[in-house]
C-alpha cells in the first residue's frame, strides 16, 4: 500500500438530481468540497494538492474544466492533477489522491469528483459515433445488455433477479438523502412493468443521468490521529488497487472479467481479508444495470461463478441481510459518472465513520468500494476500516 | 457561503440563471491503416480481418492493434460472411443518431475465421427467436450502394443451419479459460495464458498449464 | 525518496499530419522503441500511465483504443490523465515511490490534425464569461507577449532570438518539424500573424506521440549505463483567467522550480516547454536559469509541438542527454493551459 498511512478524515457530496439549475460547475464542485471541508475541519487553505477526476469532457461541453476551475478549488500556486479512466474514474481518483499522501509528498490532499451533465447532452456525448464504426449500441445499455444476458444464460439464473436488485437499491436511495432518486412508491411490480429497454434491462433497472460532485480530504497519520483525538473518527485506507484490460479483446471474459477479479484479489491482499464474504462487512459497488450486482459478487469474491444470484435473491445484500451492498441506493438511484465511483468510495467510508444516517449499517468494521469504467474493463478499488493498517 | 453585495445599478435586476453557448467543431477523422484495408474489402464485399503473427488472433473489424500482443496487425485474414451469434439483445429505445426501427436486435456475431465476435443488427427474424447459437449470414446492400463502411452490410438473417450449441463464447470458461474464483481462490495472472511468452493458463481451463 | 531515473525514451518524429494512421497506430512505434531500447516488453513494466484529452480526438473516452497498443494482457495496472504526458509522469513517479513496483511506462500522443486546433483549445476557456469569444489560443498568447514587451522586460529583437536559435538547433534533431536557419534580423522583417506575434514565434501544429520508461535504483541501473535520474519533481497551476495573474512572470513555475530543487546545482540543458517564443523568455527567468544552460537544444515546442506530448519529450530529451553523458544536471518544463496557466518542472541528473 505505500510506506505512510491515509485515512479519510472528511467526506462531502452534493444533492444529486437531473440537472442543478442552482449552481455552476464551480458551485457544485465547491458544494461537496466545501462539506468535505466542513466535515474534517479545515479550510480551503490547509490543503497541500488538489486530485479532480471526472469523465469525458463533452460531458460539460468543456475541455479539461479543471483548468478554469482552479482557483475555484483553492488551486492556486498548489499541485492540481486531473485523472480521467473513463467510468472508474472517481474511484481511481480517489487511489492517485490517497498516493500522494502515501509517497509522503503532502500532508493533507482535497479530491473531488464530478459530472455535471445536463451542462451538455450526457446521451449524445455517451453515443458519440465513433469513426468508421456504424452506430448500433444505443448508449452503454445496448452495449452491456448482451453480456448481461451472457451472465444469465451461463449462471442459469431467473428473471428476476435483476428486477430484486433495483428495487433493493431503490429503497436504500429512499434513506440516502442526496440520492437523485427518490422513489418511495417503487415495487417489484413497478419495476417489472417499466419498459424494457435493452432486453433483458427495464427503464427502472436502469441508472439515471445525475448533475453531482464528491469530494474528499485524505490526511496522513498524524492528520488522522488528531482528528480521532478531536472525536472525528478517520477511515483508515487499508488497500488500494486499479486493474485495465482492453476493451475488444479475444480472450477477455466481459462477463467475470479478469481485470475485476485481480484487483479485488490484489486490495484484499493489501486489507488481510482472506475470505471475503465474510471478512467484509458492507459493499458499495458499481451497479448501473441491476444484474451487475450478481456479476460482481461473482467477480469480487464474494460468491462462486454462477452463485452470485442466489445471494441478491436471498436477501444477503439487503441493508438488513449479512452483507449489505449498496446501502446508499448506489448508481441506480445517483450517477453523475465522474463522481459515481469516488461515491462508492465515500459510502465505504461513511459506513466505516459511522456517519451514513439513516442506510447505516451496524459495526462496519471493513467497507470495499468499487469502481469500473469503459467496456468493464477499468477497475479501481479501496478497502476502508476502522484499524489503522 | 459570502452574500454577495451587489451595486446599487444592479440591485432588483434579474440575475442570469443560465446561458446557451452552440458551440460546434469540425473534425476530419482518418480510419488510418488497418481500418481502410478492412473497409477497402468491404466495398468488395468482402470482410477482412488482420492478425499480428500467423498464430495470433484474427481481429475483426481490425483496430489497428492486437490489444493482447499490444502489436500492429499486418496480416490480412479473409473471414466467412457467415458466423455464429454469441449473445445478442432487443433494442427498445430509439437514441439521438440512429436511424434505426425499434425494437431492433443487435447482436454479437463470431464470424467463422475470426477471434472477436462483431456487433450488428440481426433481421429477417422476430426478436424473441433469436438465440445464442444460431448462425446467420451477412446481407450486405445493393451493390450500386455499397461504400466503404461496416454498414454496407444491412444486418445478419438466420442461414438456417442447425444452431452451433458449443459456439466458443469469447472470454468463457469452456473456451478460453476464464472464470473469476472458482472454490473462492484468488486468480492470479496466471490462470490465463500470456500472449507474448506462451506462458500460464491452468490445465482444468485449457491452457497450458 | 526513491531513487527513480528515465531508463529509455522514444519518440515519433513531430509531423503536420499523419493521416495514415490512426492513433494507436501513430503511438505504437514510440512505446515499441522505448521498450526495445532497454530490451523490455510490456511484462516486464510495473504501472502505465498515459496522457491525452478527447478535444484532440473528436471522440469521447478516446484514450480507451489507443491503450490497446500497449498489449494491456494479462491485466496491467494502468491509470491515465487527461493531461499533458509530463503529468502522468509525474503519477508514476509517485506509484514508483510506494515500493511495490520498480518499472513504469509513461506514454502521450495526439493528433491534432483532425480538428482546428486553436478552435479546438478556446473550448478550454472558462464556459460562460470566455469561451463564447472563442478567443484561440494565439491571440491569447498574443495578449501575454503585448504585455511582456510593454513591460520592458524583453523586445521583439529578444522573441526573433529565441526563434532563430530554435529552428537552428532543430535542425540536428530528426524529429523536429520546423527547422531552418534564418537569423533574428531576417525574421524581424517579417509581417504580424498576430500582432505582436510573428508566424516564426507560434509553434507548429504537430501530430505525435512519445513514450518514457522510468525504473527504480538498482534496475535502472541494471538496465541503462547512465540513468537520467529523477532529482525533484513538482508542479503548480495559477487561475485561468487572464486578468488574475502578471502575464509576464510564471509564478507557479518559479514555485515548482522551488520545490523541486532547481537551484540545487547547474544546469547544464534546460529543455523549456515554450509554444510561443517569449514564454521561452519568461520561462528562463522563473526558472533563474543563467547563460550558461543550453536551452532546448532539441528545438523545443517551436521546432514540434505535439499536444498532450510535447511536455514528455521535454523531460525525454533532457534524459537523452544526461544518459550520453553530454550533460550532467538539467531541467525539464512541461505547461498546460492559455498563457503558461499550469507549469511541472522537473530536474534530472546523472551519477558523478
């Protein structure tokens, strides 16, 4: 993990929703950097490095933003880096920022998240035709529905399963109170009759396209031991990981992609978790198409291939069942993409801090946030605990 | 957050919420080398796929680079225009750009010859018939309308041949040995083979062991 | 802090277009010859890092095809910035730093040909207040060598020297673009492109790509004669807007020249990120660099200016001359955004 220690000694977010009328880029930014701040006890000032991650710049309609929004973030005459690996990036965001304090090069690092994508038009930027290739995919569902059905033919799983997902993550977005969607009248029949879109996904199987931001501040021990003297409990990083693989590739499985799996066996290694199911206490994963929770309890190690279903379908990863995944409504209910996968990452951390409110599960000791981007081929990961590693 | 004091000239105007800026840019894309060959063959009706070594996978629609070599791909490897439907699904969502009728099926075909199955659109046949195994054939256009791009083939129809039940699926178990923890033990990079060195892959998934 | 050196750097050499090839295509080569210069295959690297933006491309997530030439598999640790090369150096020096890896692969590109480019950068501008001017980026530097000359900082004459200088040495170096010898005086004689802007004070418009190879203490050692080793490594950025800064000083880079030990020892080469002639000027001074550098002896930005590359190279070409023991201490520049906004200033330096 790197010879000096990190934790996550405040957390921010904005209001998610499908576009915020309210505030500019540089006011959603400072929205959810300004309460991680908050949350950790320090000023604008006090930050060493700036690390901003989002996706695509066609998103905003701006290329590389970060450069206009330097000084909206503090950044001048400081480090400012922008890291973009497509739709993990908020994850891998998270991993470059926790790096430099690692490396022992700074002290106190802000990363922020974000995607505002009602600023552009977040379809047409999705489906930009790629050159000399005809336009089949209708936005990233057409492209991931085929493996999606790869995955219930392999795993013979029953229809449903995806449908139990959505609506698990729905109601979980019911507790979380800057979750875009708010759907406190969504049922298993609801979702079953929304439209099918991408057979086998329904409409409300589907992740919504967000305006928001996340942010955090990472300190080093010492940071992190003065906040715990204070009663701010850090979340210790206890591992860190990123693995890519190519997106049209022979021998690449984008159900169980490889990519996937090694970087969960490399954190778990990092975090001293052998056996996952058990030694992991809550999961926040990216899951922007229900049936992607299956395949990546599969993928992380958290059931056998062709088992994954049975979990979601027993209720394991229910907030109340033995390994709640999820608990913040995750990407089906909020998905402004650059700042979904530093949400996950948050949530790990909010659960581990004990300060996720009414989707808090009890006595997290360990919490994994995931992250994948592309043609599930980019993945980040981080192991969150109330240990120092 | 700091009130902001406005000057008295500005007091009870009407604040600015938003504004619409069009901005357009032009780009002149190339295909570059292995995509004007492919395309080249397509306005010969004919589908092109390239390799790096005479060993290594046939690619198609060829990109430029074998992603696993991380090599150019000079070699040209004339595939069938007949293939195998690896997964496939049912559009219902007419998307800005597509000129396409819903529901239309859009499917993953493994061209026979070929390593990587390629999108396309699969008629001639209601959606709920489609199935993982069926083998389909291009129908390309008239010939007076055919250009240099991947959609001077119209779609895929069914050929009528019995289904291939044992398709090799690219990336599945069966065929190229990946799984992600079978019996909960980590994978490793070694559970698949290295393109380069010829090295790893396990006997149970097929590889060399 | 670890040890970690430049082991190998390759480039393409700097043209107006290749239109032949597509991106992936373009970069191969570079990453091939980095690897073979060491004799390393893609194995043997510990982390990749690329820089590159979709604006140059014209299509959103564009970095995702070109990742294919480097082989990504088996899966490979991997992260990638939408910044000039330069940066995504810089994270794997900080991976490096961690311990657990000893090898890094850094690569850049972009073609700039497919769009306009000066177009292509006002989309840079702030969205609301700038960029519905579309205020390109040689009138922007325009406006930074109007204020520079009217401060009396430097003339015209000053502009025209560093112009000539740069197409001259260009012309020992194969992969420049633009190389000619034409003295100061001839080119003062010139008419305005952009006033005060001579068409010999704007750089080219490059399509290229360029890889670096960075390897920790013994296995640089084991692999090259000469590492270029990495001796301070820091980078800044000031606010976009041009009202909010002195035009002609470079604030962020004299602090980032600070930190990372510029004036620790002398310098020998300095190769200067400059696209337009008098940033050269102004850079020098930041960086407190005297007469006795030689400054880009490789041509600099003016004689190729990849984007998203050209900062790279600059760190590969000071490398270059530490590892053939031309130099033993020099300094590397790399900028990012209108007018000299972001600055990541590097030193390197041979063993004694």
């Amino acid at each position: 993990m790197g010879h000096e220690r990190v934790a996550v000694v405040g957390i921010g977010q904005t209001k998610h929703e499908a576009t915020r009328g309210d505030v500019s880029v540089a006011g959603l930014l400072r929205e959810a950097a300004g309460r991680a701040l908050a949350d950790a006890e320090m000023t604008w000032t006090d930050v060493d490095a700036v690390v901003i991650g989002k996706a695509p710049d066609f998103f905003e309609g701006v290329m590389m933003p970060e450069l206009f929004l330097a000084d909206a973030l503090g950044c001048t005459g400081k480090p400012m880096f922008r890291v973009h690996t497509a739709g993990s990036v908020g994850g891998s965001t998270a991993i470059v920022a926790s790096q430099l304090i690692s490396a022992g090069i700074h002290e106190r690092v802000l990363t922020v998240a974000f995607e505002k994508q009602s600023e552009s038009e977040a379809m047409w930027a999705l489906s930009l035709p790629i050159p000399f290739t005809p336009p089949l995919h209708a936005g990233a569902g057409g492209y991931f529905a085929p493996h999606i059905r790869s995955y219930i033919r392999r795993a013979k799983a029953p229809d449903h399963i995806g449908m139990l997902v959505a609506l698990k993550d729905r109601q979980n977005g019911v507790k979380n109170p800057y979750a875009h969607l708010h759907e406190p009248d969504i049922s298993f029949d609801s979702i079953k009759e929304s439209m099918m879109l991408w057979d086998p996904i329904r409409y409300a199987e589907t992740c919504p396209s967000s305006d928001g931001a996340c942010a955090l501040v990472l300190g080093s021990e010492k940071v992190a031991d003065e906040a715990a003297a204070q009663g701010r409990k850090p979340a210790w990083i206890q591992g860190t990981a990123m693995r890519s693989e190519p997106t049209l590739s022979a021998e690449r499985d984008t159900v169980l992609p490889l990519g996937g799996a090694l970087c969960a066996a490399d954190v778990y290694k990092q975090a001293g978790i052998t056996n996952p199911r058990k030694d992991v206490d809550a999961v926040e994963m990216y899951v922007p198409f229900s049936w992607f929770e299956p395949m990546w309890l599969e993928n992380l190690g958290f059931a056998e291939p062709g088992e994954g279903w049975k979990m979601t379908e027993a209720g394991a990863t229910a907030l109340d069942g033995d390994l709640p995944v999820n608990m913040s409504g995750g990407v089906l209910c909020t998905n402004p993409i650059g700042a979904s996968g530093m949400l996950r990452f948050a949530e790990a951390a909010m659960q581990v801090r004990g300060t996720a409110g009414d989707h808090q599960v009890d006595s997290v000791r360990k919490a994994v946030g995931h992250a994948y981007g592309g043609g599930s081929q980019f993945f980040a990961m981080w192991v969150v605990g109330k240990d120092k590693p | 957050m700091p009130e902001i004091q406005l000057p008295p000239s500005l007091q009870g105007v009407e604040p600015v919420r938003s504004v619409r800026t069009p901005a357009r840019l032009d780009y002149t894309f190339t295909p570059g080398e292995a995509t004007s060959r492919f395309l080249k063959g397509i306005t010969q009706k004919k589908i092109i796929g390239q390799r790096a070594t005479p060993d290594s996978r046939v690619y198609v629609p060829p990109r430029g680079a074998d992603p696993e070599l991380g090599a150019a791909t000079p070699i040209e490897v004339e595939v069938a225009q007949v293939g195998t439907v690896t997964s496939f699904c049912v559009v219902n969502l007419q998307f800005y750009g597509s000129g396409m009728e819903i529901p239309y099926t859009s499917a993953l075909v493994l061209l026979d010859g070929a390593d990587l199955s390629i999108m396309h659109l699969i008629q001639e046949i209601p959606a709920d018939q489609v199935r993982v195994g069926m083998r389909v054939e291009a129908v390309w256009r008239d010939d007076a309308d055919i250009e240099p791009t991947l959609e001077s083939i119209k779609w895929f129809r069914p050929t009528g041949e019995p289904d291939d039940v044992n398709v090799r699926i690219p990336g599945e178990i069966r065929g190229t040995g990946l799984g992600s923890w079978p019996g909960g033990v980590a994978p490793t990079e070694l559970t698949v083979r290295n393109p380069r060195t010829g090295l790893g892959g396990t006997a149970e998934f097929g590889g060399e062991g | 802090m670890r040890d970690i050196a430049v082991i190998s750097f390759a480039q393409t050499p700097g043209r107006r277009s290749v239109p032949e090839l597509n991106e992936v295509e373009m970069l191969m080569p570079a990453i091939h010859g980095a690897l073979e210069q060491v004799d390393m295959t893609i194995d043997d690297i510990g982390f990749t890092c690329s820089g590159s933006t979709d604006y140059l491309a014209g299509t959103a997530f564009s970095f995702v095809s070109t990742l294919d030439g480097v082989g990504p598999w088996p899966p490979i640790q991997e992260s990638h910035v939408e910044m000039d090369g330069a940066w995504a150096l810089y994270e794997a020096w900080v991976k490096l730093q961690l311990g657990e890896l000893d090898t890094a692969l850094v690569y850049a590109y972009a073609k700039s040909s497919p769009g306009d480019l000066p177009m292509v950068l006002t989309r840079q501008l702030d969205p609301i207040t700038v960029a519905p001017l579309w205020a390109d980026s040689v009138s922007l530097a325009a406006l930074q060598a109007r204020a520079l000359l009217d401060s009396g900082k430097a003339t015209e004459a000053d502009m025209a020297t560093v112009a000539a200088r740069s197409r001259k040495d260009a012309m020992d170096n194969p992969n420049a673009q633009l190389a000619w010898d034409r003295p100061a005086s001839d080119l003062l004689t010139d008419g305005y492109h952009i006033a005060p802007l001579r068409k010999s004070d704007c750089p080219p418009i490059t399509d290229g790509a360029a890889c670096i190879i960075l390897a920790a203490g013994d296995v640089a050692r084991s692999k090259v004669e000469r590492p270029a080793w990495i001796r301070g490594i820091d980078h800044r950025v000031e606010p976009i807007h041009l009202g909010l800064r002195d035009l002609t000083v470079s604030e962020s880079t004299r602090i980032a020249a600070d930190k990372a030990g510029v004036a620790g020892g002398k310098v020998d080469v300095a190769e200067l990120h400059a696209p337009f002639s008098h940033q050269e000027l102004i850079l020098v001074d930041a960086l407190g660099l005297d007469s006795e550098t030689s400054i880009n002896p490789s041509g600099g930005a003016l004689a190729a200016n990849a984007m998203m590359t050209a900062g790279l190279i600059r760190i590969g070409e000071v490398a270059n001359r530490i590892s053939n023991g031309s130099a033993d201490r020099g300094v590397a520049h790399a900028t990012s955004g209108p007018c000299l906004q972001q600055n990541l200033v590097a030193v390197l330096e041979g063993d004694a």
